[in-house]
C-alpha cells in the first residue's frame, strides 16, 4: 500500500520552487508529545521478553526488532484473531500466501519503482536526515525541544526524492536484468494471483484474498518503537467488487473493520476516522479513510480502508499482456473489477495493544504496573502458582500446570513471594493466576485470581480447566 502523500509538497518539490526550509516551519499548534509512556513500555518490553533490540549484542541495528518469548505470541495471537476475522468466519475471502520476491515489472505497474518516494532533507549539521513533510513531527538531535531547521546552527538542504524500495540482484551477476526488490507491501501478490485464486476457489464477484506478510521500506526516519520500521507485517485484504457496487462495499468494510479493532479490547475512545482529503489521497484511490489511534506521540494510521477502484488490475492487464477481466454469466458481461483494501499493520496493531493495555495503579502504597490485555490476545492465559515450596504444593500445582498447558498457553512460577510473582504477571499480562494452598490439598480447590479486579474466588482442581476456558474465550 503506497504511502499518503502530501500534493502541494510533492507538487513544489517537481518544480523546484520550495522556498528556504526554515521559513517552512509553521509553529508547533501541540507540544511534543511525553515520552515517558512510552521509554517505561520500551523498557518493560525488554524486560518481560515482548520486544528486544536486533543485533543487540554487535550495537542494534536501526529500526529494527526482534519480537521476544511473550511478544511472538502477543503478534501471533493479533494475526489470528485477524486471519479468523477475515478469512475462516467468512464464505466470500480466500487466503493466500505469495512470496516476498516478484518479478522487477510487478512494480513497474503498480508504479512503486517510479514513485514509490519520500522528500528526504539532511541536516550538513548533526548529519541526521528526515522527511520533508514530517519535520514538524520530528526532534532535532541537537535540541530535542525543538524540530529540525529550528535551531540556530541547523543548515538543512533543500528536499529531493527518495525510494523506499530495497533493491537486490537474483542470481549470480548484478546486473540490470536480474533486479529483484524486496516486496514494499503484499497488496501486489494479491493482485497477480488474482485470477489463479479465482478459478481454483470457484468464487464469484464479490469475493476478497486475504495474505498476512512480511514487507520492507528503507524508511527515512524510522521511529517509536516498533510502529514505523524497516521490516514489517502487513495483514492485507482485497475484495474485488462490480464497479457501481464500491462505494456500498466501502462503507461495509469501514464499519466492520472498526468493530474488529474494539473486539480485540482497543478503547474505542481512542479510535478514530481520518478521511484522506483531496490533497491525501494516493494515485490509486478513489476514496481513503484511516483508523487512527491515540498513542502517546499522536494520532496515528494503524489501517487504513482504501476504494482502489480498477487501477490495480487494470495496470497488470496491461503491463502483462493477460486479460484480468471478470465474465459475470448472470449479467451476460465483462468488468474489471474494482478493488477495496484494508491494510494493517501486524507490529502497529500489536503496538497499539500493548500501549492501550499498560497502566500503572497504586495498591497499597505500592505502584502495580498491568498490561491489561483482553484475554483473547493475552500471551499467557494463566499462571499456576504454588503458595509455598513444600508440603506437596509444587508437585500438585505441576500436574495441574500440564493439564491446562494443553488446552491454553500457561506458565508455572514457584519463585519468590506470591504477591511479587502476581506483580510479575501483571506485567506480563496473564488475565488468571491459580494458587494451589493448603485448602486445595484439603478440598481440592485453587485460588484464582482476576488480574484487573484483584479479586479471589476458589474453584475444584476438577473444573479448573473448564472455567479457564470460558473465561479467556477458549
């Protein structure tokens, strides 16, 4: 999915008539936003095994992560929870998996390798380099209290075009001929196996095709955490509608992507629509809204829903030479379709949970820090908690930690004070902790208790898993 563009940049930067930088920066209407959220988020994500720095260990490499034990299944279970969304809870999408190299004219067509561009501008001072268009967004290195070109010794350049696609060379010689890219977004791999889905699958129009998969930009200011990087997932759905039929589909789309945001536990506070104005609006599009999310740096894009109209296939019919038409046998009539696109982000979505589910709380004169996820897309549904390690408990709460293990993620945890290994879920966001005590050798129950209320009820060993289930949704 190309990114927005901003026209009247884009237009000033083709004919060479940008005035002075500097001048450009209008002042700031909000502060900058507190980055204390989001360094304490950063640092419990390391700590609790969510996220961690690639190449940690030879320096990090920029904008790039490595998702830890709690965060590949956090990601996961968001991707699944989109996948059934979409494709098993639906009798009208098809999934597919593409791979990540095509052929060099498959973004010839979807014109990524003409204007797949950022205005890049570098500062001849500090040596950073930003975006032209989101230099009122960004901190200037030398005085983070300020956007770059304010600052007295800022000398930034004048802007000029940068591509955003990786470029490699397939085989053994670099040569123009063997030019592969590293796929931008997977909307592309849709596209082209189109009519291969279409026959195999036996749909008719309406129908979508639904990928989840890895993408990459050479982004020029990569940041906040895992929300813009350079390797990415993408969770992509095109569905291919009569033209006439479009802006109905659009509005379908819009409502039902919104409702699946809020069923995954978002705040719907701090959802909102952005509508694409005449300015935003990519080459491509016909009409462009975006769910919008409030993080601590700002609303920003976590999907957007796109009436692509019939610019996709209708570029790769002619490029490739192959018809891409759809016979509707009902109307007796040939159409290319036209395309609508929901696209979201797998990293920015589970970004988005981890910051809609942190919270701090005082309890008891102490601060309980919570990751309050909806048990749906908890990594670890329940804790099993021996209260001491003697009198048979470790060996009871180990046969009950193995009977759960096999119908939910669960952890065993025999270490320290009870209350600190509750604190210690908390932060790793296990809705249940069940204590095996001196009353479960007695009449075999455990303690469970709830992680955001705190509150204790006591249930049969017998019943445990059962009650687990209907709790977390399993």
């Amino acid at each position: 999915m190309p990114r927005r563009e901003v026209a009247g940049l884009l237009a000033a930067i083709c004919s060479s008539t940008f005035p002075p930088l500097v001048s450009r920066i209008s002042p700031d209407p909000h502060p900058m936003a507190d980055t204390t959220l989001m360094d304490k988020l950063v640092s419990l994500c390391k700590r609790r095994g969510f996220v961690f720095q690639s190449s940690e260990i030879y320096g990090g490499l920029g904008s790039v992560w490595d998702y830890g034990p709690l965060g590949v299944e956090l990601k996961k279970n968001v991707k699944d929870s989109w996948w059934r969304a979409m494709v098993h809870a639906r009798d009208d999408i098809e999934g597919i998996d593409a791979a990540i190299l095509m052929h060099a004219r498959v973004w010839e067509a979807s014109g990524h390798v003409a204007g797949f561009t950022d205005p890049l501008v570098d500062c001849r001072t500090c040596k950073a380099r930003f975006r032209a268009d989101k230099v009122g967004d960004a901190q200037c290195p030398q005085k983070p209290s300020k956007h770059p070109g304010e600052h007295s010794t800022c000398d930034l350049t004048e802007p000029r075009m940068f591509n955003l696609m990786f470029k490699t060379f397939m085989g053994p010689v670099e040569e123009q001929a063997a030019v592969v890219y590293l796929r931008p977004e997977t909307a592309q791999g849709i596209y082209v196996n189109y009519q291969n889905v279409l026959n195999a699958s036996r749909q008719k129009i309406p129908f979508g095709i639904a990928q989840i998969g890895k993408a990459f930009r050479n982004e020029i200011t990569p940041g906040n955490f895992i929300f813009r990087t350079r390797e990415f997932e993408q969770m992509e759905m095109q569905f291919f509608v009569k033209p006439g039929t479009d802006g109905e589909w659009f509005e379908r789309w819009r409502e039902w992507r919104m409702q699946w945001h809020q069923s995954i536990g978002l705040t719907p506070a701090r959802l909102r629509w952005h509508q694409h104005g005449p300015g935003e609006l990519a080459h491509y599009a016909k009409a462009a809204f975006d769910i919008e999310y409030e993080f601590p740096f700002g609303w920003n894009e976590i999907e957007g829903i796109h009436n692509r109209s019939d610019y996709d296939l209708g570029r790769h019919q002619e490029y490739s030479g192959k018809k891409l038409e759809y016979f509707d046998q009902a109307g007796n009539e040939r159409y290319l379709p036209y395309i609508v696109e929901t696209s979201a982000g797998a990293d920015r979505v589970t970004l988005t949970t981890l910051v809609d589910a942190y919270r701090e709380e005082e309890v008891e004169g102490e601060t309980r820090v919570v990751l309050g996820f909806h048990p749906a897309i908890a990594p670890i549904k329940t804790a099993i908690l021996p209260l001491v390690k003697k009198d048979g408990m470790p060996e009871l709460a180990d046969r009950l930690y193995h009977d759960v293990k096999r119908h939910m993620p669960a952890f065993y945890d025999d270490a320290g004070a009870i209350g600190r290994r509750y604190r210690r879920m908390d932060e790793a966001g296990t809705p249940y902790c069940c204590t095996v005590d001196g009353d479960t050798l007695k009449d075999g129950t455990v303690t469970v208790r709830d992680r955001d209320s705190m509150q204790q009820v006591r249930v049969a060993t017998d019943n445990l898993v059962a009650y687990l289930r209907k709790q977390v949704g399993g």
